[in-house]
C-alpha cells in the first residue's frame, strides 16, 4: 500500500513555517531591555510580551545573565 505525500506536503510546510523563530539568539537590544525591565522588577511574562519572547525563554536567559525578576502579585 502507497501513501500519496502530495496532500501531505503543504501541511508540513506550514507546521515548519510556524516555529521559524525558535531558538533564535538573543539580540544586544533584547538584552538590554532584558536588563532594564526586570530592574524596574518587571515580571517574565510582561517582558516576555515587550520583547516578543516566551515566559520561558526570557527566565532562561534572566537566570543565565543572574538578573531577579519580579513577582506575579
């Protein structure tokens, strides 16, 4: 039994176009608003939303830098 790949293909397509920033590096500009927002004690998920980064990524990078973020209350 063969399989017909071409109603397939456009469905991989969009699922590859979809995750296109993943894992991207962090800009000099992202990292210095990084930097100013949590000192201002900024929460992951306000930053993450400024700098267009997800809540993990920017906890991530704000661990890896040894920045404090703020609280959620």
């Amino acid at each position: 039994m063969t399989m017909d790949l071409t109603r397939i293909g456009p469905l991989w397509r969009g699922m590859a176009e979809k995750f296109e920033k993943h894992k991207q590096p962090w800009t000099a500009a992202e990292l210095e608003r990084l930097r100013t927002l949590a000192k201002k004690g900024e929460t992951a998920r306000g930053i993450g939303k400024a700098i267009k980064r997800t809540e993990e990524s920017v906890k991530d990078r704000a661990r890896l830098e040894g920045l404090t973020l703020g609280s959620p209350r």
